[in-house]
C-alpha cells in the first residue's frame, strides 16, 4: 500500500529476516523502541496472555495519539487489565 509502512516486530532476528524477504513487512527488528517510536498505529498479535505486556511496551515507545489494538480474541481481560492502568 503506498505511503504505508509495515515494521515487524519479533524475538527472532531471523524470524524478522524472513517476514521481510517473503514480504509481510518492509523490515523487521527485536527492538521495541525501533519499532514503536514514530508509529501512528500499532497490531499486537501475540497470546492473548501476552497482550498486556505488549500494551505496556507500547506505551513506552510510541508517541501521543498512537492507535494501539490487538487481534487478541478474547477481549475482556484485557480491557480489564487496560482499565487498571
């Protein structure tokens, strides 16, 4: 999509390799805040269980205004969780 980029985030340097060269993303890296620190819109797509973390994580790095959202199916601990915070 023009004017959109994808950056991959993962725990595996060839797990991001190997999303960029099949094409799922325009690069990938370990580093959160590399990721995270000029996104206008984050997907967290991880476990449920993990979710939080991620949320967390996010808050961290990305600016003001950023969409944060998950793909995670079950929502309502993690609104719960989101609401304590």
């Amino acid at each position: 999509m023009r004017g959109v980029e994808v950056i991959g985030l993962t725990r595996s340097p060839e797990k991001a390799r190997d999303a960029e060269n099949r094409g799922v993303v325009d690069w990938g890296t370990v580093h959160p805040r590399e990721a995270l620190r000029s996104a206008d819109t984050v997907v967290i797509a991880t476990p449920v269980s993990a979710v939080p973390h991620w949320i967390a994580e996010a808050e961290r790095w990305v600016p003001e205004g950023t969409l944060v959202t998950d793909m995670g199916s079950a929502k309502q601990a993690i609104v719960v969780w989101a609401d304590r915070q």
